[in-house]
C-alpha cells in the first residue's frame, strides 16, 4: 500500500540531491585541472608559509580530538557522578562494552559513596 508513495519519495530526494550538488559538477573540473599540474605542486611545496600552515592545522585537529575527548569524559562521567543512576550505569556499561570486562570485578555501589 505505502510502496508506491515510497519510490515517489525516494525519487523525489534522488531529485533533490543531484538538484543541490550540480552546480559542483563545474567546480570539480576547476579543481582538476591544476591539480594535475607539476608548477602548481612545486609551487605549493617551495612556499615558505607551507610549515606553518600544517603546524597550524595539526594543532588545532589536536584541539578538536582533545575537546571532543573531554566532551565525552564529561558525558560519561557525570552518570557516576550522580549517586542513584550510577550503579544501573556502570553495570550496564560493563555489560555492553567488551573492553570494560576487567571492570566486572568491581562492585557498581564502590562508585557510589556517600558523603
């Protein structure tokens, strides 16, 4: 019954999609056509500001790598830290993730001290 409503929707976004990215099909031939050539590789190498400009990227990539890491500590911390939801947390953290197996001895309410 919803199949003919669902090929509609599928062509429609197929549609849609190539409607958004045509105008990259020009773009790309651009790009293509010095990107195969020798001078402007050479050139892109003999440039002074080259180090500089990919010190520049690796640190801000390792900016990025270490806030999302610290984003995700915080996601998953903050369920231990909170005393009622943390023992059903761990324990189904240690069910679901084959690396937390050496974290099965631990007892949930060891997370959960009061003060």
């Amino acid at each position: 019954m919803a199949a003919p409503l669902r090929y509609a929707l599928i062509a429609l976004s197929w549609g849609l999609m190539l409607l958004i990215y045509l105008p990259l099909i020009p773009a790309a031939g651009l790009l293509l056509s010095p990107a195969s050539s020798l001078s402007h590789w050479l050139r892109l190498f003999a440039d002074p500001q080259l180090p500089q400009a990919i010190l520049a990227t690796l640190v801000s990539t390792l900016i990025g790598v270490g806030g999302a890491l610290l984003l995700a500590l915080l996601v998953i911390a903050t369920p231990l830290a909170l005393c009622p939801l943390a023992a059903s947390c761990l324990s189904a953290a240690v069910a679901i993730s084959p690396s937390a197996r050496r974290l099965r001895h631990l007892r949930p309410a060891a997370f959960c001290r009061r003060r």
